[in-house]
C-alpha cells in the first residue's frame, strides 16, 4: 500500500511521466493489479475519507499480494484531479476509484484517454464504457436517524450542517425532515451551507450559530466530528456520526451515527477486473445490502426510541418502508409527490428542492 | 434578537477571530523589521499539530501552547537562516515553509487521529460567567485575553519604546541602520522568530479553543488571512484587532443568518453568504483611497539585505 499526500504525488508524477506507459495491455496474471484511489480529504478525517481508507484495508485483506493499491489524499476537486488521475493511469492503475462527488467532470475527461483503465466514480451520475459509479443510500441512513431525533427533539428546532448543496446531501436532508416529521409534525429543520467538506473550525462555528438559535440537535453532512463535538460541550441533545462511527468525539451528545461500508463494493469491483466481467454500470445498495449500517444507540436514548428507529430500519430493510413516500410538499408549498407514490432513482438525482419544514 | 442571542454571537466572533489576530500579530512586526515570511500558515499548522499532541500527551493545555510557539519559531528558524543568513528569496522560502508544514502537521499527526482532548476554557471560576454579561468578560479561554494584551504589547514596543524604533529602523532603511551599527541581521532573526512563535501559538487555538481534535489541515487558509489582514490593517496593531473582528463578524454572522430561521432575512441569505467579500472589497477602496505612497509598507521589506561591506 502507498499513500500519497498531494505533494509527493507532485514528484511521483514527474517520474511518472518520464516512464512509458507500462505495457498497457500486458497486465497478465502475474503482476499485481495496482488500484488506485483518489480522495478530497485526508484519511484521518475521522468519517467519509476514513471510510474509504477502511474499505481499502477490506480489499487488501481480501486480495493480499495479488494486488497493489494507492492512496491519494486531499486532492481538490477541481483541475488537480485530472493531473492526479491522469498520473495514477500513467503509473499502470488499471482500477481507480475516485471518491468524491465533484471530480466527476475529470474522471469522464481522463478515461477517454485511457480506454484499458477502469475507473468507478462515487456519488457520481456520468458513466460511460469504462467508467461505472457507485454510491450508497446515505438518506436510507438519514431516515433512521431523523426518527431517533423526532422522538428525542425539545425544541422540534434542528440543525443540519450542510457542505454543499447537490443532490446526494438534500436527499439527505430531505429523508432526515420527512421521518422526523413522521413522528412530530411541527419539527423545523434549519440548514447551515459551509461549501467545504472539510473545515473543523468553520463547522465548530456554525454548530454554535444554530445551538444558539435553539437547535438542540445537530445533523452534519461534512466529514469530520467538530459539530459533535460542540455539541457535546453545550450539553444539547445531541448528534450523530457521519461516515463513520464519531462517539469518541463526543460520548454523551453522540446518539449513532450512519456508517458507510465500502469494503464490500471495492472487493466486488476488483473481483470483477480480475475475472475481466467487469462492467460500466451504477451500484446504489443500501441498508438491506449493508452498505449503510446505523452504528451503537447511545444509552440515553430511550428504549421506545430505540424501538421506533430500529422499525425504520428493518422496514427499509425488508421493503416496507420507503423514506420518500407521497404525500410529499415542498418548502414552497408545491406538491412534489402525490400520495402513496415514491420517488424513482432518477428522480433522486435530480433532487433540488427541500421538503416543508426545511429552512435553507 | 435579545442580548442573549447578541452575546452569543460576540463569543463567537472572538472565537473565530482570535488565531487570525495572534498570527497577524506576529507577522506585523515580521514585516515592521523588512522581512515578508509567507509561511504562516504552515507555522500555524505546525503549532496547532504541537499544541493537540503535547495537551493530550501531559494533558496540560499551558504546555501545549508553550511548546506550540517553540515549534513555530523552530519552523521559522529554518526560514530565516534561508532568507537571512543565505540571502534566498523570501517569497520561494515563504511558500516553501507553507508546503512543509502542511506536509509535516499530517505525518506528525497521524498518531493522533481520532482522538479528542478537553477544550482550554476558561480559567476564571464558572460561577463569574453565569450572567450573559459578566460571560462576555470572563468567560473566554486564556488565549483570548493572551491574543487581546498582545495587541497593547506590540503597539507599545513599536512605537514607545527603543527596541521598537530601532525594529522600525532595519525595515525602513537597512543600510543606514547597519551604518550607524545596528545588527540588521540579528534584528531581523529575533522578528522573525517571534513571529513564528505566534504562529505556533495561534495554530494551537484550533485544537485548544475551536474544536477539540487533530484534523489535517485544520487551520484552513486561515494564515492567508492573517498575511492579508497585515496589509489590510497598514501594518498597525489596533486596526489589526478591528480588522480580525471585522472579518471574524461577517463570517460568523453568515452562519448566523443562516442558522436563524428567518431573524435575518431583511437582507437575503444570498447577500449575507456575499458580505466577507463585498467587505473586503470595500475596505480595499478606502485603503487605496488615501494619497499614493501612504500605504505605510515599510520600505525594505521583502528585500535581502546584502551591504556592499
């Protein structure tokens, strides 16, 4: 294993440049297949980047010797992206994995020129021959968490840290609302957009803005534990983890957190580059595939809670329940789906409106 | 909006705005002594990487930030025998020092992920800050009232006293400074390591007195900032400190606005989420509004000094 901050990968592209490109289709049995993965943050972000370094670690477990992997970290999502995918390609990746929404544009750019190289793009919408995305239904998480926090709010005033404002995190937002809103209907969710997924001090501080305006819950969709731990501090509710399981950060104010398992897609993927059955396609599991996993209640919650939330999840489970089931208004009192209706894949990728009760 | 809520907001302000403060600060008089060192934020880094893994090793947040400031000026040190004594280009070594830093923070931190340390509050008993009030003066960490005497202190040794005047000398004029047997070099050394040892320190409020924890590159771009408020504040210490706030406010009253609910929507999110940068165009013009000439940079800065001996 090799991990690579962006400064080294600067040198390591130089060399890798000055190689020709390492037999391209000679990658026979023998040699290791080197896979490569490229991340915005780094991997001690303690949730999404951590997450995909776990799932890494499944892979190499499971593979040992007959694989090479590399680790990009806190690559920006932008034209620095296509360099570092282009020089993974270069340096005889032949899997690459980019896990970060915005990189998209690049990883389309790039796997046009390199046509034997197979890259999976997560969160990601654009595929073509040798680009396939995969994702997991975080807002399936979402769901579970919201009723925990419906039952528990005092206040029924929420806050929610939000990165950015595209499809995968107002899903989240709006399965999170729906299912609080299930349990009690006056739940008022107010929405802080920080544009960055990874900036400890800027989420600490917006964490105290909506504690102040008495939101006794937080719910984050950045990377890293800082809200948690404000909220620890001011002794509030609580929150909950994002990406991976945060209780360290905040034992009392952390109530459970939604884990992503990425190790059994990467695992999957690979097998299939072996076997050569790979295939461009979209791999979108969930909480039934376990893909999503709801970590530890925490002590305090009730035990009616527990129960009520554990329902959510073992409905999703088993089909039962699905989290954007109509009637659903949106926050500009438009109908966004007709009653007993839900809302097909495409129209989850598409979602850029906010359910009622959200104020964004 | 009640006191409360105004109260609420001001801590957040100074909260935010006091690791800017202490590292402008420094590079102040970094620069009053000639020198431009574009490594604050990799000295930042490398304090606040310092301060998390000393508090959670001994558990004691005043040696966290002693040894912060310690390797900010050790990081500094590297700079200044470079640019001082080897005559490199300042601005090369600067970014250089801000690459390292980034670079060493994370392979030093990396033992320390995942793992939360107690939060440097307050020293005062807690039964003072009950009233909203009596919290605005007494309920801050120690580095806020550090960042706060800092501000007297460094206004005071440049303008009052001699030490001062003979920093101000080496910036504005090294050769006649080194004329009349001033030791350009060695006052230049000893601003630069101050400046990094405030580097150190303010990097050490991230894990001290923002949040909690050792994250990669946690400071952000905060130490841009710092260099940009320097310039923005033309080099003088108390309009340093209305600068810091000044950005601090409109950053923290965007998550305000936002977090409210409606309190604010006299002015839409949109033009909230806009005011960091509408401000500091605003304040850009008035600074270039005054006569040409009087932007008040000190004359050698960036410059090596090389006397023709």
């Amino acid at each position: 294993m090799t991990i690579i901050t962006r400064r080294t990968a600067l040198k390591i592209g130089g060399a890798g440049l000055a190689l020709p490109l390492l037999g391209s289709r000679a990658f026979a049995q023998d040699e290791p297949l080197k896979i490569g993965f490229v991340n915005v943050g780094p991997r001690d972000d303690n949730g999404w980047t951590y997450g995909h370094y776990v799932g890494m670690q499944a892979l190499e477990e499971e593979f040992g010797d007959r694989i090479e992997t590399t680790f990009v970290e806190n690559v920006a999502e932008g034209p620095d992206c296509e360099r570092v995918l282009r020089e993974l390609a270069q340096q005889g990746h032949k899997l690459i994995f980019a896990t970060s929404f915005g990189f998209g544009d690049y990883v389309i750019r790039v796997a046009r020129e390199f046509p034997d190289v197979i890259f999976e793009h997560a969160t990601g919408y654009q595929r073509s021959e040798n680009v396939g995305t995969y994702n997991a239904r975080f807002h399936e998480g979402r769901a579970v968490i919201g009723t925990i926090a419906g039952h528990m709010t005092e206040t029924n005033l929420i806050g929610y840290i939000g990165s950015f404002p595209i499809p995968e995190v107002n899903m989240g937002i709006n399965a999170f609302t729906l299912a609080a809103q299930k349990v009690n209907p006056d739940i008022e969710v107010r929405v802080v957009w920080l544009s960055t997924w990874n900036d400890p001090a800027r989420e600490a501080d917006a964490a105290r803005a909506l504690i102040d305006q008495g939101c006794d819950i937080l719910v984050q969709h950045t990377d890293g534990p800082a809200a948690l731990q404000v909220a620890e501090e001011r002794g509030i509710i609580g929150g909950f983890g994002q990406g991976a399981d945060m209780s360290a950060f905040a034992p009392n104010a952390h109530l459970s957190a939604i884990i992503d398992i990425w190790g059994p897609h990467y695992i999957a993927a690979t097998q299939k580059v072996l076997d050569g059955t790979w295939e461009s396609g979209d791999s979108w599991p969930g909480l039934a595939e376990g893909e999503v996993v709801i970590g530890d209640y925490n002590e305090k919650i009730p035990a009616d809670v527990v129960e009520a939330a554990e329902a959510v999840r073992l409905g999703i489970i088993d089909g039962s329940i699905d989290p954007f089931t109509g009637p659903i208004v949106d926050n500009t009192g438009t109908e966004r789906v007709a009653e007993g209706e839900t809302i097909d894949d495409a129209g989850l990728w598409a979602m850029d409106w906010y359910v009622q009760g959200v104020q964004s | 909006m009640t006191t409360e809520m105004l109260i609420a907001i001001i801590i957040t302000v100074i909260g935010a705005s006091t690791p800017i403060l202490i590292a402008a600060l420094g590079e102040l008089v970094v620069e009053k002594s000639g020198v431009l060192n574009l490594g604050v934020e990799g000295m930042m880094l490398i304090g606040a990487v310092t301060g998390f893994a000393v508090t959670f090793t001994t558990g004691n947040p005043w040696l966290g930030i002693a040894c912060a400031a310690f390797a900010g000026m050790a990081s500094s040190m590297i700079f200044a025998f470079l640019t001082l004594s080897l005559s490199a280009n300042q601005v090369a070594t600067g970014l250089a020092l801000t690459i390292f830093g980034t670079g060493y923070s994370s392979l030093f931190g990396q033992a320390f992920t995942g793992r939360p340390i107690t939060p440097f509050r307050s020293i005062f008993p807690p039964e003072l800050a009950t009233d909203p009030v009596l919290r605005l003066i007494f309920g801050h960490s120690p580095l806020v009232y550090f960042s706060l005497i800092m501000v007297v202190a460094v206004w005071w040794f440049l303008t009052r006293s001699r030490a001062g005047l003979i920093l101000r000398a080496v910036g504005e004029n090294d050769l006649s400074a080194h004329s009349i047997g001033y030791s350009v070099i060695g006052v230049r050394y000893a601003a630069v390591a101050f400046g990094g040892a405030m580097a150190g320190i303010a990097g050490s409020c991230f894990p001290l007195l923002l949040t909690p924890q050792w994250a990669e590159r946690m400071t952000a771009g905060r130490g841009w900032i710092a260099l940009a408020l320097v310039v923005f504040a033309a080099w003088r210490p108390f309009r340093l400190l209305a600068g810091a706030y000044l950005f601090g406010l409109v950053m923290t009253l965007e998550l305000y606005a936002k977090a409210s609910g409606g309190a604010f929507s006299f002015l839409p999110a949109e033009l909230w989420a806009s005011l960091p940068y509408l401000a500091t165009i605003l304040v850009l013009v008035l600074i270039s509004l005054r006569r040409a000439g009087h932007s008040n940079a000190p004359a050698c800065l960036g410059k090596p000094f090389m006397p023709a001996s």
